[in-house]
C-alpha cells in the first residue's frame, strides 16, 4: 500500500512538471517519505 501512494505521489509530480498549472497549485509541503530516500 504504501509503494502504491509512493508511486501515485511521483506521477503527480512528474505530471505537474510537465503540464503548465497555476504556480499556487505546485507549492506544496514536501513529503518525509521521499525525502527520507
């Protein structure tokens, strides 16, 4: 389960890298998870 929310996470930001979105919508706190690796 929690390979599955690590997975969703990074195709979330690899998709908000990708696609122009309001610059308010990417400011979000970073996760301990992946910044724990």
């Amino acid at each position: 389960m929690l390979r599955f929310i690590l997975f969703v996470t990074l195709a979330t930001i690899a998709a908000a890298q990708f696609s122009p979105q309001p610059s308010g919508r990417i400011l979000e706190p970073p996760i301990p998870q992946l910044c724990a690796q």
